[in-house]
C-alpha cells in the first residue's frame, strides 16, 4: 500500500515541477518587445503624418483605428492579456466594455450628440 502513495506522490511532484519549468518561458520574448515597438513607432508616425495631411472626414476614424490598433498592441503584450490564462483576458474586456457603456450612457445623459 505504501509503494502506490509513495509512487503517486513522485508522479504528482514530477507533474508540477514540469509545470514550473514551463512557466518560465510563460511571456514575451525581447524579439517580440522589438517588434511591438517597431509597430508602435510606425503608427505614431502614420498618426503625427495624418494630422499634416488633409484628409477631410476621413481624418476622424483614421485615427480613431491607428488609436485603436495601438491600444490593443500595448494591452496584448506589455500588460500580458496575451501570454495570461484567458479569463483575465475576459475579465478585461467585460471591463472594458462596461466602461465604455457608461462613458457612453454619460454622453447621452447629457445630450453631447444631440448638437
């Protein structure tokens, strides 16, 4: 009876140490940290370059995309929604979505669209 709790035990030890090992290549490497700068560079640069340019009425959601687009870049990598466990991904953007929904029920409230 004690080889079966004593083999379970090293299988169970053997499982979370292998577990451990993982977990330390759990993230982003410093190639993508280089390349999400370089992506974040470039976007600026489309955003400073947009405000030179006339653009007329496209103006607006061309920036309102580059933002976007940066936002979630920055989310995904330096705040690891990305390499985490996907309930706090989730969890995020349930926030983020309810807060837009205020932000948006506010706007309303005091009639911002209606000028």
């Amino acid at each position: 009876m004690t080889d079966t709790i004593d083999d379970t035990t090293e299988e169970a030890t053997g499982d979370v140490a292998d577990e451990h090992a993982h977990d330390d290549h759990h993230g982003p490497t410093d190639a993508v940290f280089v390349k999400t700068f370089v992506f974040l560079a470039i976007v600026t640069a489309l955003e400073v370059a947009a405000s030179y340019v006339e653009l007329g009425v496209a103006f607006l959601p061309i920036l309102l995309g580059l933002m976007i687009a940066k936002f979630f870049t920055v989310v995904l990598v330096f705040m690891h929604v990305k390499y985490d466990a996907a309930i706090f991904g989730r969890l995020f953007y349930i926030g983020l979505a309810l807060a837009a929904a205020v932000y948006l029920a506010t706007l309303l409230t005091f009639q911002f669209f209606d000028s």
